[in-house]
C-alpha cells in the first residue's frame, strides 16, 4: 500500500458542480445492486479521486470495495482491464490486491450456467438393484447396436460402471477405441457408451486449459473421438490425459493471469479416447485399456444406432447405474479385490484393477468374464512395448534359436534386419551403432568376444544379458525351430535355430529362399494354443475348461482330475472334471 503521505494526482476529467455531481451519481450508482447503467470511465475516475482523499487506509480500502469493485466487475474486461491500474493508484491501495478483488466479483456477478445443460441430472431407478444385472444389461444393449470383438462387451460394461464410483479408486485406465481403418463402429461404440457413463462430455476438439478447468469444476466422463488427430500436436493436452490415471500426480498448476497466484486444477477422471490406429506416445498407450474395433462382417447384423431408439433402451441402465453409485463405494470396501494375472505387468495390472473389483463385487460370471479379458487382451496387445523392449525380445529370442552364448553385432544385425515382418529391416534400418545405442540405456555395452573360430568381433555375451532379460521380459524365449545352416557364430557351426515371429497357429506352407528370414525353416507346422486364463502363460497344449477358458496342464493338475467334486473348485469347473474323468470331455 502507497504511504499516507504520498498522494497520488487525481484524474481531472471533471471539473466544478459537475465533478461533484458525477460523483454523488456514481457513488450512488455504484453502490447499488439494483443498477441500470454501468458507470462510464470518467464516472469511475472521478469516483477514484474522491476515494483517494480520504487519510484513513482502511476507510479507503472499504470505500474502494463497496463502491469501485461492484462497479468495475459489471463493465466490458477490456475497459476494466485499461482501468485498473490507475483506479487503484488513484485510491492508494495495492494494484494486485484490487485486482484479484475485481475478478473474484466479476465470477460472483456472472457464475456460469451451462452446468444443467452439460451434465443433466440422471434419476436413479427407485428399486435396488443388483450389480451384476445390471452389467449384463449393459453388455446386451452394446450388442444389440455394435459388432464387438470378443471379449468386448464386457470390458465396456464394467468400464462403465467405474465412471460411477471411479473416485473409490486411486488409479483408473483410459480406454481406447482403435481400429486399423475407418467405418469400424468406434464412434458409434463411444456414442453408445456416453449414455451410460457418468456426466458424459463428448468432443471431437479440446484445449489443454478447458480441459483441466471443467474436470476440476464437474468431473466429467470425457469422450474424445478423433483422438489420434487431436493428441498427435498437443504435449500439453498429452500430458493431461496421461495424469488423468492416477490421482495423486493428476494436478495442473497454472498462474493466474490477473492476481498472479499460483492455482491448482485436479485432472482425475475417466477419459475414452477412439481413433484410427492412433499414433500415441507409449506412456499414454501404456494407460489404456484397448479395444480393437473390425468393421462389420457380410454376415453379421447389428439394429441400427438411431437416437430415438437407442436413447430409451439406456435409459433404464443409466438409472439403474445412478441408483448403484449410492451403494458402490461401501460395497468396493467390504470386498476385496483379486490378485491380477500374472501375464499383465505392473501398468497393465493398475488399468485392469478397477474392472477386476468391480467384477468382484458383481459375482456370478463376471470374475471369470474379466479375467479371461485381461489375459486374452495382454497375449494380444503389444502397442504398449517400447522399440527398447521390443529389441530385447527379440534379442533374447535370437540367442535362444542360436543356441548360443555369445553373438557378435553383425550376425545379431545380419539376423534381425532379415526378419521382413519385423521393424529392424525398415528404413532407417538396423545397424550395429544403432544396436549399441538402442541397448546402452539398459547398461548393456558390445565388447570383444572370442568366437568358436577364433575371431575377436564386437558383441555381446548371454551371461551380461540375462539380468536384463529376467528384468524386462517375463515368460520365456518364443518356440524357434531349427535348419541346416551354417553359422560361424556359435559352437555348433553345422546347425542354427531360428524363431517364430509370434507364437500362434502356422500353416504348412512353403517358402522360397529369397522370401525366407534369416534361419527360418521353409516348411513350419505347429499347433495352435492359448494362453492360459490361470496363469497367462502361453501353452500350445491347453484344455477348453466350460465358463472358465483355456487352462494349461500345470494349472489343471492330474490331482483336480481325480478329485473332480472338490469344494474348492467352481461349479462349472467340477462339472467339467467329473465328465473329463468319465471319459466324456472332449
């Protein structure tokens, strides 16, 4: 505040009985709640003046406030804005504390109402229900007005049920709707799901401060189609949905452009995304659940998605959601939440916990139902996996066809870049300073090594490299088979082993030496197989266990075979036991 003694030159646009005049009319103006005319800029200087006369601060300070502030916050921004500055000079008061007075009475003056219009108010259904009714309800009318893959509906059911209770959690996954090409239902799918979700707020554009400014005022459900468009130039807008997963880190902190103080927006909340393949960066495709849209099959059907008729078949659901939300926050505490799977890693296992314990909560089929999703979608996703990642796989899988324990650069190059379906032959292609910058973040570094025929070329030894395996890749190396080749890099130069890109069903086919990869077989047969639902490994040998999935011979032990009534076991999966011991499983 301006000393007592220093009396700032008062603004002389008014002279005389008309001065005096003025300003009787503005204090009067001003001061009142009821009045019809703004004040012009010479009444407010004017006003200022007079204010500015009396010794006493606080008197000043309470003039300026019951007078000025009301009348400054009515005018047009851009004329209080020119005005602010020399009205508080004029009052000697502070200029940041009078204005940040100004805009606090601007938002009282003007509060916003489009919040009913936004997010109207859902009616809960009157009678309790039950979660896991509901739910099937949920999956039935995404059926009937979408083709989904397998697995599909109920992942989206339940991911609609945590938009009603998803502060109960402190991490929550994104969920993206992709597809390798349009006109594949990821619109229609977000559409049909926005009239189930919690507070819907639709959007096909956004900025970064809109955003985080109506998450923090109505914490919406937010449903961002042409993701991979609106995220590809936006770091800021990327990095707001990446912290909407996890509650403690989901916080913007921006400057306020009028009082200068720091002001914190809270950015936790439930955010779909859908687009075409979306290019996104690993950390937000790490956060996600996906859901892999087709388009429609010749031979598949699906009622049209029209409003008036979708709008009444969700109806019912959406109330039916609203009425559980009352109950869901008690229910999540009173159950406990599964282990997850161990195919999914620590990301995956934080994104998939919430369905998990909703499905829980649910009972009946649902436990089983997520289950099998989660590992179904973890043995077929690798949108997540980092080019890093993926070179380690592969590396570890090269070794493992070799047979060997040591490999040197250009051989691993020579190997990997043959590979036509895989990154390392597409341009820039893959050569052994790329390698040793792409492995060196690991604290893996080539060195000289001695191979079986006595050279000495730069490489790298299987002993430096399996800390890093056993850190970064679960399970084991993918099944390779073998073809006589020569090698002059392992210790068995007559022979090489080579290895399956992915470990699914092959065809019998032939391929000519100029298509095959390096060390892959011309003639490969190999059986089909699935990843088990029990332990997420994958296992080419697996039992279809009715209302469970495929379960592998280690999880499905020849001891459950004999005691096929256990009490411990499911229902459906002592039933399966029972015909399987009497000959009657397939």
């Amino acid at each position: 505040m301006l000393p007592d003694n220093e009396t700032p030159e008062a603004p002389a646009v008014l002279s005389g009985d008309a001065r005096t005049a003025a300003i009787d009319d503005a204090r009067a103006i001003g001061g009142s709640p009821g009045r019809r005319a703004p004040l012009t800029a010479e009444e407010v200087a004017a006003l200022a003046a007079t204010i500015g006369k009396k010794d006493d601060a606080a008197e000043r300070a309470r003039l300026a406030v019951a007078d000025l502030v009301p009348a400054l916050a009515v005018m047009d921004e851009l004329v209080a804005g020119a005005l602010l500055r020399d009205t508080a000079k004029a009052c000697r008061l502070p200029v940041q504390e009078f204005r940040g007075a100004v805009a606090k009475a601007r938002r009282t003056s003007s509060p916003a109402d489009s919040g009913p219009d936004l997010f109207p108010a859902v009616e809960p259904w009157p009678d309790p229900v039950l979660l896991a009714d509901v739910l099937t309800d949920a999956a039935a009318y995404l059926r009937r007005f979408a083709i989904l893959p397998d697995n599909a509906a109920e992942v989206l059911s339940l991911w609609a049920a945590m938009t009603w209770t998803f502060e109960s959690f402190d991490r929550i996954p994104l969920l993206l709707l992709t597809s390798p090409a349009p006109r594949s239902g990821k619109s229609t799918v977000l559409e049909l799901l926005g009239r189930l979700v919690a507070r819907p707020l639709a959007t096909v554009s956004v900025s970064p401060a809109v955003l985080y400014r109506i998450i923090g005022q109505a914490r919406p459900t937010i449903m961002l189609d042409e993701a991979d468009t609106l995220l590809k130039d936006s770091p800021d807008l990327t990095a707001i949905v990446n912290a909407a997963h996890a509650r403690e880190s989901a916080r913007v902190v921006r400057c306020h452009p009028e009082t200068l103080e720091p002001e914190v927006f809270t950015c936790y909340a439930p955010i779909a995304l859908a687009g075409n393949n979306p290019r996104m960066a690993d950390a937000t495709r790490d956060r996600t659940i996906a859901v892999k849209m087709r388009r429609k099959g010749a031979d598949e059907r699906c009622d049209k998605a029209r409003a008036r008729v979708v709008k009444p078949a969700a109806l019912p659901i959406v109330q039916k959601f609203a009425r559980l939300s009352l109950d869901l926050p008690a229910m999540l505490e009173e159950v406990e939440c599964p282990p997850m799977p161990d195919c999914l890693h620590d990301r995956a296992a934080d994104c998939w916990e919430p369905l998990f314990h909703l499905a829980e909560v649910a009972g009946g089929p649902w436990p089983d139902a997520v289950r099998i999703a989660a590992t179904a979608t973890a043995a077929g996703s690798d949108d997540a996996e980092t080019m890093g990642i993926r070179l380690l796989s592969d590396l570890r899988d090269l070794f493992a066809s070799e047979d060997a324990d040591r490999l040197s650069s250009e051989r691993i190059v020579e190997c990997l870049g043959s590979d036509k379906e895989g990154p390392w032959g597409e341009e820039p292609r893959l050569t052994q300073h790329r390698l040793a910058r792409w492995l060196k973040p690991f604290g893996i570094t080539s060195k000289g090594i001695r191979m079986p025929d006595g050279r000495t070329p730069k490489g790298y030894l299987l002993t430096d490299l399996e800390a890093v395996f056993s850190r970064y890749l679960p399970g084991t190396p993918k099944t390779s088979a073998t073809t006589p080749q020569a090698s002059n890099d392992t210790a068995k130069p007559d022979f090489q082993t080579a290895t399956l890109t992915h470990p699914v069903a092959f065809e019998k086919s032939q391929i000519t030496a100029s298509d095959r990869p390096c060390g892959v077989v011309a003639d490969i047969s190999t059986p089909r197989g699935k990843n088990c639902v029990r332990c997420g490994r994958f296992d080419f040998y697996t039992e279809e266990v009715p209302g469970i999935g495929p379960v592998c011979g280690d999880c499905l032990s020849p001891e459950e075979v004999d005691a096929p009534t256990s009490p411990d076991l499911p229902p459906a999966v002592a039933e399966y036991l029972a015909r399987k011991a009497a000959g009657e499983a397939t």
